[in-house]
C-alpha cells in the first residue's frame, strides 16, 4: 500500500477528507481519488496546478474546481445552513489565491464566510471600510505578503482570534514569505496566531474550527 | 510621555491590562505599575525575572507572584466562575515555564485550564493517560521545544484548536527553539496553529478567547 | 583523468558500486559505466531523472530501473540470501522516492526489506498497524518531510537504531527539507541518526551496514 | 597611528564629529577623545555603556550625557537656531533608547525635533493622536522592535521621507531585530528607507540631512 | 472587489499611480489598467516582464515603454520643468535595470535625473570621473550587487543622502542579493539609508520625494 | 506532576534511565534523582556544569562523576563483561568533552569502548597511527569541530557505520557548530550517519545499540 | 554609457581584460566584446552558457570555447613561456567544470598549469597518487563541493597557500555550496584560503598571482 | 593521549608550532605548553584570554605578550633578517586586534611587516596615504568589519594578492562578522581572497607563505 485509508478521519462527522495534490506523483493523486470518491464524504484537494486541475476533471467530472483557489472539491448535499461568520481578509491583489483556498476550506467546514480583499496598511481607510465585517465575525483569516503588517493592525481592532497566513508574495528580502511569518510571529497583537506560507486551507481549516465551536451551543463540560 | 494609556482597551471588559517586562527599564516599568494599579482592572507582566519580581513585589504588595511563569499578576474579585475548558499540554519538565505562562493567561481571560506536562512524543503512553482531558477540552495549548513533535500528535488526535508554542529548550541545532517553531508550522494536522517561540502568553491568550467563544451562548449573527 | 576507478572499494567484498548520476555531465556518465559495468561487482546509479533513466536502459540493456527509486542498478548472480531484516518507513505518500531509493541501496547490501508507508503521525493509528514489523526488526529506516515527527514516534517504541531521512516534501517554511531536518536532529529518541535531506540512499547503506552487523555471527574482538 | 584624523571631515561645516564607543578599548576611546576635544566642533559619542559614561565623564566633564540614548556629547555654542522639523516616532517604550539617539544626532544636524513614543500598530488612536506633527514634519524617523509594522503605517499617513529603525526589542523568532529589518525592507509604503538593526544614530544622521535641504533655501542647481 | 481604488492616494498631488505587475494575474492586472487609464493622473507600471509588456502595449497603445527599467508609464502633460537633481550610480553593467527604474520613478515625481553607471569600487577612477555630478546632486541613489560597496564609497564623498539599492546580481555567497544588502545596512558612511534588494522603486521613490522638499522653497514650519 | 516516571523504559533491560539536566530547575533536578535512585537501574545524567554536580554529589553521595564528559552516573553490579567494541574518535583536543560524554554511554549500553583523541585531517598520520583500531571495531563515533571533516575521511577508511558528532568547537563561521554539522551531512562516504551538535550521548546511544547487535548472537528473525 | 573602459587595467601588462558574461543582456555583452576585441590583449569570458556561446562564436571568430570551463577566451600571441607551476584538484567529476575555469584563469595569467581532478577524501589513496604533484606545484587550487574537506587534507600535506574553491555541486543540506563554503573557512589547515561558490576564475586569478611571485626573481625591496 | 605531538609540522623547517588556547582548558593547555617549550623550535598561541595570558606568563616565563593581538609566542635566536614584505591593514580602530595578530604570525615566518590602520572606505584620502606601501608590498592583509568593503577598494588599486579577513566588529545586521565576509566573498576584485571571521592568525599564515615564495629565488620546477 502507498497511501492508508484514514479510518478514524472518517468518522469525524462534517469534516471533509483533505488531499494534497503537489508533491503527489498523477498516477498516486488518481489511486487516492478513485478510492476516496465512492465514500459518502465531503472532499477537498488543495495545491492543484492549472493544467493538473484540467486533467483530473476529465476523469473526475463530479468534481468542482475553484480556480483562484487552485482547489478542486465536492460537496455533499447537506441540509445544514451555514452558521457563524468566519471573516477572510487579505493586503494585496496577490494574495487572493491564499484567501480563497482559506474561505472555501472555511466553508466546508460548514462556515458562514465573507471576504474583504486588497486592504494593505499603507491604506487604510481600505481597512476601515470593513468596520461592520470587524464587529460581526466571530474569527478572522488575514493573509499578507511583503512585511506581513496586516493581521497586527487587525488584531488590534477586534477582540476575536486572527489567524495570519503569510503569502510568498514579494521579492528581494521577502525570501518567499519569510519576513511576513517572522512580521506575524512577532506581532504585538495578542489574539494573533500563526500558519505556515502560504498555507491559506490550515488558516481556513482553524477558523472553521473556532467558528463551529462560537456558533454551536456550548457542551456541558464537567 | 514614553508609555500611552491604552483607552480603547480598558473598554473591553474581562481583559487584564498586560505588561511586557523583559526589555524595559526598571524606572520605565515601575512608573507604569504606578500608573495601571490604581485602575480597576485584571493586570499580567510577563517575562519577569526572578530578582527583579522579588523587588517590584516589595514595592507592590498588592501583586501575586507566578514563579515558574515568571509572571506578576493581580487578578480584581470577580463573581463569575471560570467557564468552558482549555487544556495546556507540554512535552519536558523544560517547557513547565511556558506552559504555566500560557495557563495563567488563560484563567485571567477566564477559563477553566487543566495542565497535563511532561507527555512527550518519546513516550506515547504519557500522553495516551490524559485522554480523557483530550476528549473534553475545548482548545489545547501544546508547549514543546527540541524537535517539537507533541502539538502534531496531539492534533491528530482531537477535532479541536491547538495552539502550539515552540520552546526554546534545546541545544545545538535547535537553535533557540527555531527547530521547533519550523516543525509546528509545517504541522501535518490540519488544526494546528502557532505562536512565537516562548509566547506562552499569546498561546494562552488566543486559547483563552478560542474557550470564551466556545462557552457562551453564541450570538446571533446576521 | 576524470574520474578514478576506485580499487580500494573493489576489494570490499559485497558492496556495489555506487554512481551519483545528478549533478554529472552525459558524457561523463556514460564514460564512467561504460568502464565500470565490465567488473563483475553490484552497480547502483542514484538519483536518475526519468528521461536520463530511458536513455541509459537504451545504451546499457543489462540495467534494471527501480522509477519510484529514480535509481538504476545491476545485481549480479548471487547464491547468498538476503540476511536479517530492515524496516523501511515513511510518512506521506510523496516521500516513497525517497524510501524507496533506501530500501533499494539496503536490499543491495544483502539486507531482507519491510516497508510501511503512509503512516505519518497525524493518524497514528496507521503507524501502530505496524506493531509486527516494530518489533521484529534490526533496524529502521524512517522517511518524512514537513515537521520530520515520524523518527521520534517510531524511536519511542523501538529499542534498536532509527535511521532518520528528512524529505524535501513540503512548502512554505519546511525550506526544501530543512524543518525535518532539524526536528530529526533535535529528536527526543536517543536512538535517532540523522542523514541529509533526500539522502535514502545513505539511510539504506548505514542500515545494510547495521543488518550485516546483526545478522552475521560476531567476530572475536581482542 | 591607531586612529587617524578625518581631516576631510573636519572642512565639512556643521557636522560633528562622531565616535562610536562600543568596540572600542578604553585606551584608545580616551586617545580619541584627547585628541579630538581642543577642536572646535560639535562631538558625539554613541553606544557608550552606563559604567563606561561615567568613567568617561570624569575625566572629560566638558561633555554631556543622555542616558536613554547612551550618547555622550558636546556642543560649541551656536547663534544658529534649530530649523526645519524632524519627527522621531517610536513603537514601544523599550524602543525609547534608539528614538532618543536618533533625535539627540538630529538636533546636533541643527534640526528642530519633535518625538512621540510608544505608538504602536496593535492601538492606532495612539499613532492617529499625533496628525498635528504627521502633517507638519519634513522627515520622520520611526524605530520599532518585533514585527516593525508602524513604519508602514506612518509611511501611508505622510507623503515625506520615513527612515525606518529595526530595533532588537522582542524575543524568539524576533532573531535580535532580524524580523523587524525584514518587515521594513518589505515595506508596501514607497516613502520608506531603512537602517540597521539599533542604528538611530544613522536614521537622525539622514533625517537631519534631509531637513536640512527642506529647510534651508533650495541652491541653483545647473 | 478584488482591487481597491486608492482615493486617499489620488489626491496627493504630483504622484503617479504606481503598479507593481509580479504576481498579479493577467486579468487582474488588465482589469487594474483599464479602470485606472480613465483617470487624469501619471501612471507607472513597474516590473513588467517583456512579454508582457508587448501584451499589454496591444491592449493599451497610450502606454509607454522602458525596457531596460522593466517599466510601462503614461506621463500626463505637464508645464512643470523637472526641478533640482537626483544623481542614479550603478556599479556594473548588469545593475542597469535597477537604476533604470529608479531614475524613470524620480523623474515621474518631478526630479531632473543624471545617471551614471558601471563605476564598481574595483576601479575608482570610474567614480572619479563623476566629480561634477558628486558635488552638485541633492541626492544619491547607489544601485550595486555582489558585495555592494559603492554606497559606502560614494556616502564618504558627498554630504547628501545615499540611498543605497542592493541587486540581486551576483552568484554563489551573493545569495540573491542578501549580501549586497547586509553591506548596506553596515555601511560605515552615516549617510547611507538603504531600499530592499532590486528595488529600484521604492529608491527613486523616496530620492524623488528628498529631491522635491530640497529644491522647493522650505514652507514656514511653526 | 511535573516529570512522569518512564515505567515503559523500565522495563527494557540494560538501558540506563537518562536525564539531561541542563534547562532544568534545582528543584526539579534533585525531585527526579530522588524518585529514580530507589530504582535498581543504571543512571546516567548529562550536561551537567561544574558547579551543579559538586553540589549534586554532595546530595547524591553515590552518583559518579566524569568531569570531561559532564556527566554525573551510577552503575549498578553487573556480572556482564563489556561486550563487542565502540571506538570513539575526535579530531582536536577541545573535542574531548563531547567524545568522553559518548565512550561514557556507550560503555553504559554495556560496550567495550576505546579512544583516540586529537587525530584531525590537517595531520592525517596522527589517524593512521589508530589502524589497528579501524580495523577492529564494530561502530565508530567521531566528533569534530570546526570544519568537521574528520568523519569523512574515518568513512573512507572503515567498512562500519559511522556516528558523525559535530562539535560546537571553532569560531566565526563555524556558527556554534553548523559549519561542522552541514559538513557531516554532506559526507562523501556512505557510511557516516550524523547526530545534533554536541550529542555525545546520542552518538554513544546509537553506537552502543549498533555494537549490541554486532556483538550478540543474531536472533532468529523470521 | 553603459559600460566603462577599464584604462587602468589596460596599463597592467600580462593580465586579461575578464569579462562575467552572466547576468549581462545580450546586446550589452556584444557591445563589449566589439570594444574590447581590437585592443591588443588576452581576453577572458566566463561563465558563459552552452547556447550562448555558441552564438557569440558565430559573431565573433576570433574567440576559443572552453566548453568545461564554460569560457570563451583570446590569447593574444607570446614568446613567454609559462612558468612556475600551479596544480589544479578537485574532489568529484562534477567539480572539473569549476577545477577548468581556475586552470583556464591560472594558465592566461602566465602559469604552468597541472590538474588532478576526482581525488575526494573518501578515498585518500586517489590523493596520494599525486604526491610528485604535491611536493612541486607553488600553489594550489582546490574545488569541492558536498561537505568540501579537500581543502583542508591537500592543505595538511603542502606547505604552500592553498587557494580552496567550494562548488554548488551536491543536494539537500548542501544549500548549493554554502556547507562546502563554511568548510573550507573553518579548515584547520593554516595554509587555507577560500573563494565565493563556484568562483574558479578568483581561484585561478590569485593562484596566478602568487605563481607569478614565486616563478619571478624577487624585486629588490627596501 | 588528549593532544598529540605534530613530529610531521616538526620537521617543516621556519615555521612556528602554534596553539589556539580558546576552547582548550587550562590544564590542557599548561601540558602542551610544558611539552612544546623544550623544543627548540619558535611557538604561538592565539586568543588567550587578557587574564589567561597574564598566568600562563607567570609560569612560562620564557613566553613573550602582545597584548592587542591576544597572543603569546616565543622566538628562537635567529641570525635571518625578515625577508619581502608583508602589508596589513584594517578599515577602523576596533580591527586593529585581527590585524596585529596577522601582522605577528607574518613576522614569525619571516617576513617584514608593514602596518597601516583606521583607513576605512568612507574617507578614501586615509587609505590613499598609504600609496608607497601599496606599491611595494608582495602580498597584503586586510582587515574590516561592518560592510568589509576596504579588501574590494584595496584589490581594484594593486596587482598582488589580498588576504581578506572580515572582523566581528559591527552591530546589528553584522551579525557577528557575516556581512563583513559576504562582502569580501563577492569581492568585485579578483585579487581578493577571503579567511574566516576574525582570523588574523590565517591571514598572516597565508601572507608569510606568499611572502617567502616572492622574496627566495625561485626553484627550478621541472
Ligand atoms: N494545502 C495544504 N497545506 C497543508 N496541509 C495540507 C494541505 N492540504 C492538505 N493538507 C493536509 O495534508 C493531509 C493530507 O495529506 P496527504 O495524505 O499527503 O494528502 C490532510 O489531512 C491535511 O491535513
Ligand atoms: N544519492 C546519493 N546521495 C549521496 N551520496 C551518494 C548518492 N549516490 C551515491 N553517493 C555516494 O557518492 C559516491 C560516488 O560519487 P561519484 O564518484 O561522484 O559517482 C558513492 O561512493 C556514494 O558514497
Ligand atoms: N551608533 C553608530 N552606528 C553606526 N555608525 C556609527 C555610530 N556611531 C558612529 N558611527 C559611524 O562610525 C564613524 C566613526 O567610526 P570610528 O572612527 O570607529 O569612531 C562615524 O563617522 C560614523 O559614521
Ligand atoms: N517595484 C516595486 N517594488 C516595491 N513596491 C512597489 C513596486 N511597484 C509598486 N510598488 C508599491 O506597491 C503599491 C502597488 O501595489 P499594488 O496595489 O499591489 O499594485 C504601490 O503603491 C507601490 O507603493
Ligand atoms: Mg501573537
Ligand atoms: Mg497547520
Ligand atoms: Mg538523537
Ligand atoms: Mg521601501
Ligand atoms: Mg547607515
Ligand atoms: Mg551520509
Ligand atoms: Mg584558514
Ligand atoms: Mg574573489
């Protein structure tokens, strides 16, 4: 056997099954797919190059595919509305295909989500016209590139978790996103936590997590 | 002025004033204490020395002391009881330091905290005896340092957060804790996030906001 | 002279002749077979893009092609079973190159092979599938990429030797290889060696070494 | 000759001459400062430790000192008024120490100075308190410590020159100022320039001499 | 809206709408233009590669083209002559392009610009040979890679900002300009400020604003 | 708890319980040697400074102390002789402490250890004078600082594995050890496995387990 | 102008005029060339690319390919024979094309030039073979990539300068080059001295230099 | 044995026995000290301590201090005169240490040495004083910290080799010498040649080496 089937994974209700495609040769992704699509389960495959994602909806034509996102997904049909409200923001233009994969990874952990692009800190009435979006949202995905300030400012303004994803966005001393994860490492904003470059569906995959748990009724612990 | 009242904070209810020690001068310091206590508000320092608490607690008898967290703290009587669950996890006797900081953060922002230590990946059966606490929790903070392994096991194991903080116990190439830093930002499970290495206080502060969101009766939205 | 035959390695009886193919010119390549493949020893070429691989087999029909391997290799007759057992593990579906180039070089040094793949620790489960082999061998080989947690798991429920190889499988701050590299260096298992980054080949040789040493009859020291 | 006389600098009217301490032997320090006292210039000397300073006042008293910047100095008496205006911006109160040495190299450039400290990113109404100075300054220079975000903020505020000053100030993955110089390097503000990591000296220096060519009538250039 | 108008932006007169191509998708991109194009204001379009830049001279003929600089521009009529002098020095033939865009970006903020190229420290004479422009410009910029010494050779020749732009120029320990830069930033000449590697931008940017504030009458401050 | 008991580690036979004491508190220290002396069991605790083992002894009448190795221990009676033979080499005389920190636990996994110390590459007769030994042993340690080149040339030599230890020893770029760590990895003999900077007691450990094998009787497998 | 004559370097007699060809455009290293051609003098162009020079050969007859080195080059004729003797080694197969670049460079500043190429430390006896060589040669060049300990063994068996250039040649933690590079500047051997990555031609150079010192009856100092 | 006797380096005629003290302990230290005095051969020791050098003083009595360079050595009689010459100089007052400890080393293999400090890029006049020596030395020293640009400006004005040394000196982005010898590794100059960090004992091993090649009659190779 080259990949294992994630029985336990599987009985985690609502959650989708994750596939990462780079990496994978096209003759594994296809095994993992064929075997994966017969189960009655939500599935997201992250990280798919263009061309990649053309040939696999060939074979797989139930498949969706979010091109920005550079994801291809399927959802099972579900009577469940969307609940809470997951906010994804983003600094640049550049950094649009990081968020989207972070919001579709939200939604399909069942998330109400709302995105609001291209709000850098060197303008910041761009910012500031989200004011209802910062008040409303129970978590926030911001994702930047170059110094990464933005999910500093944005921590500052709301009293809810900001997930910060650092994008490969920028050149010379960015270092492939190396100086905005340090930015946001080190922020001075304390509701600021951290995913690695780049890695917009682990940002997506928390918030939808926290928003699941801010939305449902709390369990009776103890 | 060379230290701003921070206004908008003291707003937000239920949030403790908080003071990083380390870097400042001990006039620097001691005037902002002398500033903030009068206040009628929860107030953390961080990151104090073992000697340079022994003074201030002179000069402040009103503070309690963390040792092990090397943290002051004064917490305002309060009537509401600590609510919802976190979980703090660390992997050697080491990380105790940095688990404890993440701990007490966590109960000044009003959770209820549980502490499991010394549950590293060398032993998986230290870990496996606190199941129980892995079923319950609502959010884990998993402090390790060296080649920082727990938080991905640990993650593996809940459907919950996990704040990972990397420590910087180790030697050689762990270079000061960013051996562990890189192994939890390229975390396999997907719910781990993560916070600057030694930043217990981040960890339990998002933790602490994370269990706030889990615990109450969520808003309504839209 | 470009390249120098190397006698010495001639008279170590059971060792191929190995050939690092990357980084070397055609032309060169080609000169250094054509010399080597007349001696009646093993041969091994390593880390042979698939293009180069077809026009080699074109050239020396006698050349076997292991592809996930991406090595090259001839064995000569032998009347010698393989001895011992070596574990051959990994973490991802994307890191079975690697393994593969190992348990290849190790089957080489005359060692029977075992493989488990997929079994990273994100789902343990699938790692504990493996309790047999877990106990029964010499030595482990133990591949993965990202946080590089696998050796430390698999080092905690061994007693024997852990050969830990780092992956270049990852993105964003997993560095090419870098952040396994340095968990497994910083590994809590005691009984964890590390080898470069997508080095399978050196992981299979120090294992081969190991199980020679295990499963012949012990040499009278003094 | 340990030391030479900059003879060249000597010609240059108006710009002190400046010797930085640290690395220095206290020989040799006093040697310097021997021979360059009976010139008649403006003198400065950074990055001299506490104990140092006071060692060094006694046997020189005609300088001065100011503590928070470590600088000792001297200025020739001057009919010339301070011109122009330079804003000295800082993060945090323990970036106070390389704001005041910026501001103390500004002056004796003959600027006229205005700071405001302890404005960081994570409480903009601190910055925004400051539009008065934000919109009458020619040059600003804004020291910051962790993730070295104020800087492009300030720089999307003003349409002037902002000389950006990493400093050490943090912990962890803020690599001893390594982080904030990359955030600045990075900067999305096209008005920011950045100096070393602690280096206020070099970030009046240049302020000064932009304030100086804002504030003085422009020459006939062609 | 995936790219927000700078309106704040619009109303600074005198600067030119600035773009920065890589990384943005071409729909993205042609989108930006063609709402901007409208508007009656400069237009700089920075980091084209040449393909793209033909594409997109098809689709916008009122563009101009610089293909040294990488640039595309469009410079609104303007009876303001170019005022005061920004001198752009470069160390090799193979830092043209850098200079090139940042002598195009401080023309288009009104600077009167004077180049001179290929002057590396390893032969001074070179530098000499531009004593003229050294004594009369009101500011530098200083384009080098590889060890990136010229900065400092120039800031101890003149007494005006030097802003220094490492390249990434070079190979080997250059490591993509990192060594350029790190010599900048410890330029022992105080009047050294420096730009991230290769942006020449951002340094003909904040030469053009040092330009401005010299040759334009000093307002009354206070 | 603190510290838990490894009573899974109790159980293999022959295996020393192992604490590093270094990152850890007095107190914490002296609990666990309280808890584990009780036991019939070898002890070994390294990285132990100067100061600190005088005073542990004092409390700990029956450990022993090998001040090279920095390590404190206890053995228990053993009727086994010291089996098979571990040679531990190192390249300089500042190697020795890391070096006798491996013969130290090897000889605790119960093998036959020899030394030679002082045998670096720059004088490669001072190697050769240990043939005998090279040719004897069944596993090699070597530790080298600096340029780390010494396992190379041991590969070469021997027809074993051998353990790599980089030493902290060297100055500038030797980078706390790096340069000799990068420098194992990168070996050129296949044979050579590497361990973290300074991890004598990791080499020892990996080195005994391998002599174990070697030196016993090989169990039937299969 | 884009590129500057380099008069000084005319005046110097014996030395090429060396042109880098990396990293220029095309039509400015035409431009050059067309230049620098009708000067009667040696003329050196390195690392010039396989396609490239063969297009610049069309244009430009008059030139010889070095295809190894990958250099184009014009010896201008000479009664001078060459003198002195510099030997060229290198570790692997895959170091000869920067092994060439340095005995192409050493050979047009007038030296008698030797090669021993494919003599790494893994096999001492390939080294040893050139032991005539060791004792003659003035100087030696030394490339090696992987964990580049050639240096620092040829260095330990002359007692002449030893010119070690570290090759981008190897994988993984090899960082192309940078583990080579470190080795060689923390060679224990004193007679060691180190090159950028890759850099044959600086090799070469410095070795032609001292060749030239010592094959030249020495001036009259003094 | 911990440190063997170099009988090989004995027999090499005119060159010191050398010792680096740092990282050796002092009982180490006083035994190879008490077996090399005997020896009627010239000794060094490199980076002794001030305090250490002042009790080895006490009881080798025989051994002479230079305190700047951090050395002990002893000369034996010698009826040769100092031969060639040797140049080292350093860019500021704090290189003066590496540089001294070169300028010693030279001497103590024989060659006349040259000394000439604080010459630093940012005022070329200092360096240019020096115009005789840098006509007639054989070979030169140069030593510089920060930026390390000085070897770079010093290769462009002779035609002899230049031994680099970049120094430690420096704050910030130095990091410890790192700038300073990435600088000198991509030394625009091919003349240049690069020791570690703060190894002026190299540089002048290298330099006296060359020195004795250019000042003895040269031998007839062939
Ligand atoms: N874009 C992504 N970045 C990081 N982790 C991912 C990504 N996509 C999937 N994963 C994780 O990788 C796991 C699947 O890995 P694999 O078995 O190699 O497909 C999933 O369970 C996810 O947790
Ligand atoms: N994939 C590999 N990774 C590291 N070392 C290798 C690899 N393949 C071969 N080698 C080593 O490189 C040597 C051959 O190098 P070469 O002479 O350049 O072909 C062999 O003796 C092996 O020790
Ligand atoms: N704190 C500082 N940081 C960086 N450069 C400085 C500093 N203080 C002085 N300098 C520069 O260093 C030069 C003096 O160096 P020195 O001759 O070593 O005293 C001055 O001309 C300044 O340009
Ligand atoms: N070549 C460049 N390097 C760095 N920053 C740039 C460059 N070109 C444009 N910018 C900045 O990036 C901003 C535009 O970013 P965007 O909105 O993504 O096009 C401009 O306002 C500039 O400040
Ligand atoms: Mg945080
Ligand atoms: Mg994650
Ligand atoms: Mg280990
Ligand atoms: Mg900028
Ligand atoms: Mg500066
Ligand atoms: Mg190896
Ligand atoms: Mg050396
Ligand atoms: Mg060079």
């Amino acid at each position: 056997v080259v990949a294992r089937i994630d029985t336990q994974r599987e009985l985690r209700h609502g959650f989708p099954e994750v596939i990462l495609a780079e990496g994978k040769r096209d003759d594994h992704l296809q095994a993992i797919l064929t075997r994966a699509l017969p189960h009655d389960r939500d599935l997201l495959v992250t990280r798919v190059a263009p061309e990649r994602a053309a040939a696999l909806l060939e074979l797989f034509p139930q498949l969706h595919h979010n091109a920005t996102a550079r994801c291809l997904y399927r959802e099972t049909p579900s009577d469940i509305e969307p609940i809470g409200l997951v906010a994804v923001l983003c600094a640049g233009t550049s950094d649009a295909a990081v968020a989207e994969e972070a919001a579709l990874t939200a939604r399909m952990l069942g998330a109400r989500v709302q995105t609001h692009y291209d709000a850098g800190v060197a303008g910041l009435h761009r910012l500031l016209a989200a004011h209802e979006l910062l008040q409303t949202a129970h978590v926030f995905v911001v994702a930047a590139g170059m110094e990464g300030a933005l999910p500093s400012v944005v921590g500052g303004l709301v009293d809810k978790p900001v997930i910060a994803v650092p994008t490969s966005v920028g050149y010379g001393a960015s270092f492939g996103g190396l100086s905005a994860l340090l930015g946001m490492l080190n922020s001075c904003s304390a509701n600021v936590t951290v995913q690695n470059i780049d890695n917009g569906f682990g940002a997506g995959y928390v918030a939808g997590l926290i928003n699941r748990l801010a939305a449902s009724t709390p369990p009776a612990v103890d």
